[in-house]
C-alpha cells in the first residue's frame, strides 16, 4: 500500500467522534493526516462537541475533547494531497463561509480525488456546488441542501454510508464502519489480517 497524505477539515464545534475516529483510523492503517482549520496554525486546538441520540426530535450536544490542529491552514494547498476528509458538527455551518475551503472542496471533486464526508459535513459540499448529480448521504436535516445543490440524497440507516464516483458519505457517527472502510477503498488501502 502507498500511504496517503489527507486533508482534513475541522473547526470548533465539530463532531468529537466524527474527528477523532476517522482521523487516528487513517493514521492507524499509515495514511498521513493534516487537520487544519482557518485562523489556526499548528498546535493551536479547536473545540469538539459530542453528539448524541437520546430520543428527542434531534440530537442532543455535550462539550467533547480537544482536537489539536497539526497544520496551519494558511499554509494548505491542496494539490499536495490525495484526499480529502470532512467531519460534520456543527463547524461546517460556518466552514462552508470561507473562500478557501470552498476552493480546496472544488479542487477535490474537479480532480476527482476521494472525498470523505459525514454529518453536517455535507453542508460544504453542497455550498461549493459539487454535488450535482451525485448520491449523498448526511443528517437527515440536511437533505434540503443536499438535494437543493442538485443531489440525490441517500436516505440511509444511521449505520451505512454510500459511495458514488469519489464521494463516499454517511449520515452520522454511528456508520464509522462502513464509511471509514468505504474511504478506505476509495484510497487504495489494503489491510491484511
């Protein structure tokens, strides 16, 4: 296997499971990992929320860790990476205000190179117009978006993800599994027990 050097995408508020999971599994089968954030440098943290389904109409939100950023943002070009990886949260509601980000999602999907997202991390995709025609997965509070920026979204248990071209998307936490292993395929890793 050659390792993949990933981008990946955070900021306060993401989903602590959905940035701490995926982010040591890739480092875990050797892939490299950059989490960068606008307006932070490396070593600088952001903060993490734990979402939850507890039985009320949404989930609920409790304080999770800190996620240290291991690159400065300002720095990032994304031609230098294989891949990208988006957490959801709540970060993505203002992740996908910023120029940048919406650039470096563009370049992913017109290069064609593997895009990871799950969640409210569907919002970036949506804002940076590259899911037309493609079948995406999120929380189901965001299928409005999914579809209005000409998606086809994926109503899918909490435990699946989907693949369509290089997209590979999930609704939530829950479906680690299947979405890391997924990404995992859209990368190239092979593991062997």
């Amino acid at each position: 296997m050659t390792a993949k050097k990933i981008l990946m995408l955070v900021g306060d508020f993401v989903e602590d499971y959905e940035a701490m999971v995926p982010f040591q599994a890739l480092l875990a089968v050797g892939h490299e990992v950059h989490a960068v954030c606008p307006d932070k440098k490396a070593g600088d943290y952001v903060a993490t929320a734990i979402h939850d389904f507890e039985g009320q109409q949404t989930y609920t939100e409790k304080p999770g860790h800190r996620f240290t950023i291991t690159h400065d943002f300002a720095s990032t070009n994304a031609q230098d990476y294989d891949a990208l990886l988006i957490p959801g949260g709540r970060a993505p509601e203002y992740l996908r205000l910023n120029p940048q980000i919406i650039s470096i999602v563009q370049y992913f999907a017109k290069a064609s190179k593997p895009i990871a997202a799950i969640c409210h991390g569907a919002q970036i995709l949506a804002a940076a117009r590259v899911l037309e025609g493609v079948k995406c997965s999120a929380y189901p509070a965001c299928q409005p978006e999914v579809e209005a920026a000409g998606g086809h979204y994926a109503n899918i248990a909490v435990t699946a993800a989907v693949t369509d071209r290089n997209f590979v998307t999930a609704p939530a936490w829950p479906a680690h599994p299947a979405w890391i292993a997924q990404f995992l395929n859209l990368l190239g890793t092979e593991i062997k027990l």
